[in-house]
DNA sequence: ACGCTAAGTGGACTGCCGGTCAGGTTGCCG
DNA sequence: CGGCAACCTGACCGGCAGTCCACTTAGCGT
C-alpha cells in the first residue's frame, strides 16, 4: 500500500522475517505448541516487535494466511479460466474446490494453528474474530457460484457446510497422510450431486430468509 | 458401570459437581476463557481433583460430550425407527443427521470448548488426541449408513466432509442464531441429492482405498 | 553532512494458566 | 473400631500471551 507515510526498511525487513520464521516453525513442530516467543527468537527480533506487527498470534497467523492464498484471489477475480471470471459458474466452483483443496492441503499446519487462535484469543465482543478475510472471500466466492446456478438453494449455508468440512480436523488430518486427490474427488461428487439434484419436491423447501 | 471396584461416595459426588459447574460456566461464559481453576472454583472443589478425574481439559469435555451424546446413541442402537436399527439405511440417516443437527444446536458452547481443547493440550505423539468416543461413534453411523447405499461412494470421506461442516466454526455461529432449522434442512437437501446422484459417469471414479 | 523526530525495537515484567505432587483426609470393609 | 487405600487439596513449577517504556535508528529537511 503505497500511502503517505511509508514504512521504514527495517519494519519491512523484521516483517518478512517473523513470517519465514513463522512458516519454519510450522513446517517443523505442531502448530499449538508453537509460542510466539518462539517465532520471535527464530526470527531473531524482540518478542516486543512481533506483537507490535501483528497484534497476537492470530494476527500473525492470519497475515501468514492471507499471503499464502494470494494468488488463488489474483486467479479467481482477474485470472483466465477455468477459475476466472469468464468461465461458466459451474467449472468456476469446480476448479476453485479445486484449487481450495491444494491450497489447503499445502497449509495444513497453518490451517490447524489458525483454526486455533481464532478461539485462543479473545477480542472486545464487537469485534467479529472468527471471520478472517481468507474464509471471507472463499465463502463469498462459493456461496455466489452455487446461488447463481440454484437459486432455489440456499448457497450461503450450504457454502459454509462445505467451507466448514474442509476446515475440520479430521479432513486436515486425511490431507496429512496425502489424500488430498480423494477429497477433491469426492468434493467434486457431492457439489456436483447437489447441483444436478431435482428443484426440492417437498413443499417446504426452498432458500433460507 | 457396575464393575468389581466400586467408587468412593465422594468421588460420584464431586464429578457429577464438577460437570455440572461445567456446564454452568459453559452456558454462561465463552468456552475458550474457562479456565480448569474456574471450574474447581465453581464446582466447589480443589484444582488437583478436576485434574485427578479428567485428566486435563480434553478429558472434562470430552466427558460432559459423552453424556450429552448418549441418548442419541442409545437411540440408534436399541431404540425404534426411523433412528433404530429396524428402518432403512437412508432413512436412519437423515433421522441421525436431523438428531445430531439437534445435540449440537444444545451443545455449540461444548463442542466448540472441545474442538479447542483438541488441540491445545498436547498428547504423546503416539496417542490420538483428535478422535474422541462421540465424533468415532458419529462418523462410523454415517459412514455406514451411506456405503449401505451408495457403495460407489467414498463413504467415509463423505462422513468426515459432512461431520466436519457440522462442527465448523461458522456453522456453530449460525446455530447460535437459532437457525438449526434451516441446517438441517441443507443438510438434507445435500445429503440427498448425494445418495440420489446417478452413479459417477466419468472412469476415474470410485471409493477411496 | 548532520541533527531532529517519530517509527520502530527489545526484553523485562505482570498476571494467569495447565499440570504436578507430597501430605493430609475420609469413606469403606472387616 | 481400626486400618488401608482411595481420594482430596492447594501450594508450587514452568511457561506463555500480551504490555510497557526506555532506547535505537532510518529517513528527511536543511
């Protein structure tokens, strides 16, 4: 962000370097019992600073987050298809689970620490920490794609079902021992089931409020 | 359990204080800010003794989880349809899957408190700290039920995708809003259309491993 | 080149928590 | 009633999240 102020070299450079520290950690030790004195001394700067950049360990972990999903954000709103925004509704949903189950498969451990800090710290009760910008977008992203398929369904809820399933650590557990093609397979069945389904022949079906 | 050893008087009496003060502090505070002092405070009995009977925090939930659970499972395995074992496969389970939609609609604070507590006490790595008794039990019905059907299915990994989802932290917050109604009524609709989905055209499809 | 200033830094400090343990207490059986 | 083992307790330990303020230093204006 290039606004007024800019940010001295040596923020920039402590930044990066609690990040790399950060994803070390990860990729070497569970991600509960990773401290954040630990990625302090692993990045080698003050416990002081990483608070300062990040806030607490969800600050941290979610910036580490939000990095790595980059660019499945860039491919999906500005990328060629099948994930961009020219390709049918359908193929877009298909190829972005797709695309979620590698991206997820690749961060497992941070997913887990993630998934963690969002109940480890808590915030003044106005702020909405369960949130993080990442799940936002994923949720946003799908719930449209099926809505705009089945308007019938009621693709917010089912959206996080799906979001929610991918996120559980049983799931995170299985792309541990490297199933991450069975999932996207049966990812792919179950969307697709619920795309092709018949229009909800019970009278009280229909989309929520 | 009416087994050789019996227990102390007092020991029944201070488990049953502590899981009740459990769920005292359960309905009235954030899961993740109980502390197990808290809960030997409000139970009225010393620290060591929650920690002598539970273990740690995963043990206590995981206890008050599995008492909250046991009606339903009794259900399933000795009551009448359409839960018990005398109903077809697929309505046993969308009857098990509006059921749990139920217990965990009462129990969001618990499960929550528990699906935190999973990862942050850490065990010695060759125990599994993930897999508590009510998810086993959960996912072995569904998992069940749906290869009774659907054998061309990957019934477990279509458990684990639906249990999960459950869990999930946005979903909980949906219950909390009182929207359990409309979960189960997706739930349905997806759980359906996957068991009604015509059986997996293209060559690469199956059940996993 | 140089000093000024505010952004940035570090690490001691506070408060709290999970989990342990040695010693005192008490239900229960013979 | 006496003895034993199960049980209870709360002080204690190691460690961590998050705070705070004195100190450092990059970048800018002159």
């Amino acid at each position: 962000m290039t606004e007024g102020r800019r940010e001295r070299a040596d923020a920039v450079r402590n930044r990066r370097a609690i990040l790399l520290a950060t994803e070390e950690l990860l990729a070497h030790h569970r991600p509960e019992k990773i401290s954040m004195e630990q990625v302090a001394a692993a990045a080698g700067v003050g416990k002081g600073t990483v608070f300062h950049r990040f806030g607490n360990r969800m600050g941290l972990m979610r910036a580490l987050m939000e990095e790595r999903a980059y660019a499945l954000r860039e491919a999906v709103t500005d990328g060629p298809p099948p994930l961009g925004p020219d390709a049918c509704p359908r193929e877009r949903l298909l190829a972005f689970l797709d695309a979620a189950v590698d991206v997820i498969a690749r961060n497992k451990g941070l997913l887990a620490a993630l998934g963690h800090a969002v109940t480890t710290s808590q915030q003044p009760p106005d702020e909405r920490p369960g949130t993080h910008p990442v799940h936002a977008f994923w949720h946003a992203h799908i719930s449209t794609l099926i809505a705009a398929q089945r308007p019938d369904l009621d693709a917010e809820l089912l959206a996080h079902l799906l979001l929610g399933g991918l996120q559980s650590d049983a799931v995170l557990r299985l792309l541990e021992r490297g199933e991450s093609a069975r999932l996207a397979a049966s990812l792919r069945t179950l969307v697709t089931a619920a795309l092709d389904a018949p229009p909800a022949a019970d009278p009280e079906a229909g989309a929520g409020a």
